[in-house]
C-alpha cells in the first residue's frame, strides 16, 4: 500500500466575504488499503480527497504520497494516484468507449494493435464489453461510472481517490461499483454518504466543519456518525 502524508495541511478558499478556511490544519497518515471519508455536505470531504492528486492546493503544510511531494512534483503524484468524480462524464474526454480507454493506456501500450487488445480486455473485465465503439454519451450513469472507473484503473495507479462513485447509481450498479471498488488491489480512498460501504472500508474519517473530528477503525467512525446525526 500507498502512503499518503498530510502534515499540517490547512486550506483556505478567496470567498466574496474575504476567504473560508475549509479544511483546519490537518495531519494525518494513510496506509491502510480501504479508508472512507464521511461527513456532511459541505464538511471538506472532497477538498481533503483533491488535495491527495493536487486539484486542490494546500495553503499551508504539504502532501505527500510515497514520499513525493504534490506540490513540488504534481505529475509524478498524478501517475500515482489516480481521481475519479462524482459525475463521470467530467472524466469521458474521448467520443468512443473504446478511445477513452485506450488514452489511460497510450502510455503502457504504444503498438496500436496490442492496445486495442488491451482496451478490450480492460472492457471485459469492467463488464463493459462490446460497448468499445459506442459513444461515451450513449452510456446509462452506471456504464459511464464504470468506464471512468475503468479508464483511471488503466493507468495502473497505485492509488484510487473516488468521489462518491456511488451516488448517482441504480441499487445493481451501485453494488456492482462498490463490489468492484472494495475487490481492488490497490490503495482506495473513498468519499461516500453510503454508510454501509465506508462500514467495509479499514478505517474512516469524520469530517465535520472542515476537521477531521473522528477516525478509527471504519465500524466504529460509522457508528459514532449515525448516533450523532
Ligand atoms: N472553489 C471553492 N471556492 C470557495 N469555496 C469552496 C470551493 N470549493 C469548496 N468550497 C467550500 O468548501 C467547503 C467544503 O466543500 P467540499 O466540497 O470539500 O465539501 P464536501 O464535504 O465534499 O461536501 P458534499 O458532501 O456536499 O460533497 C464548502 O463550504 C464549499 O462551499
Ligand atoms: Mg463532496
């Protein structure tokens, strides 16, 4: 697994009102393979989630993962960790299916046969297969979550950063989603309001008001959110 440093990481937004300190000073250490971020709306669940890839900058402290500094070398961190967003189509950057796939893997595979190939297997394998030529546009919400899913996985990061890859998704593709997600070899951090799925995380994190009020053992950090709602 990954190591993900925050060290006294705090983040504050220009606002019309003269800036909001979204995130308070924060450190922290994940090494676990599964750790959820929970909280309510607003709380800086996804700022803390960005700032592991640096779409978010800190404005003080730094982040680090394996040791690599995000601010001071963003693209090698980004080669580590991959991102994926609530809305999935903010990711389907090519027309076809099979073209999006084939982007995260121009790196890895630079015959275009031998890519091909590949994009197909990495379609069978996220259960979208025969759907290579289809437009990205064409796809229902839980094939387009797949196929961000999928295209971030491509790229073998060590590291998958998912916004609520959950939320916009029947019951069968969220299930399928978070089967898939709690199923990955590498390093997961999860920002979800699905109780149950951060339940199966190894550990989690409450944040509330921009502080990380809670964290342990994910069952327990489950627990003490839902007695306090
Ligand atoms: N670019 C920005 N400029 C100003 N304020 C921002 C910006 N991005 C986020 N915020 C503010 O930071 C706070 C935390 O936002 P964040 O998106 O991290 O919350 P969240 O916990 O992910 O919430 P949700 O569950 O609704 O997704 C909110 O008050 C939000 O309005
Ligand atoms: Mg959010």
């Amino acid at each position: 697994m990954a190591l993900i440093e925050l060290e006294r990481v705090s983040v504050r937004r220009p606002t019309a009102e003269g800036g909001l300190l979204v995130l308070d000073e924060t450190s922290l250490e994940l090494t676990e393979p599964r750790v959820a971020l929970i909280g309510p709306n607003g709380a800086g669940k996804s700022t803390l989630a960005r700032l592991v890839n640096g779409l978010v900058p800190a404005s003080t402290g730094s982040v680090r993962v394996d040791g690599v500094d995000v601010a001071r070398d963003g693209r090698e961190v980004r080669r580590r960790v991959g991102f994926t967003f609530t809305d999935p189509r903010a990711q389907l950057v090519m027309p076809t299916v099979g073209e999006d796939v084939g982007l995260s893997l121009r790196r890895t595979h630079r015959d275009r046969d031998r890519r091909r190939e590949a994009v197909r297997k990495v379609l069978t394998d996220h259960g979208l297969d025969g759907l290579e030529d289809r437009s990205v546009h064409a796809l229902s919400g839980g094939q387009a979550q797949l196929l961000a899913l999928a295209g971030v996985l491509a790229g073998n990061p060590d590291v998958l950063v998912a916004d609520e890859p959950t939320t916009l998704l029947d019951l069968g593709n969220a299930r399928l989603v978070a089967d898939r997600l709690m199923d990955l070899p590498q390093q997961l951090l999860l920002v979800t309001h699905d109780l149950e799925l951060a339940a199966r995380c190894d550990r989690a994190l409450l944040v509330v008001g921009g502080r990380v009020v809670a964290d342990g053992p994910a069952g327990d950090v489950v627990d003490q959110y839902r007695s306090a709602a």
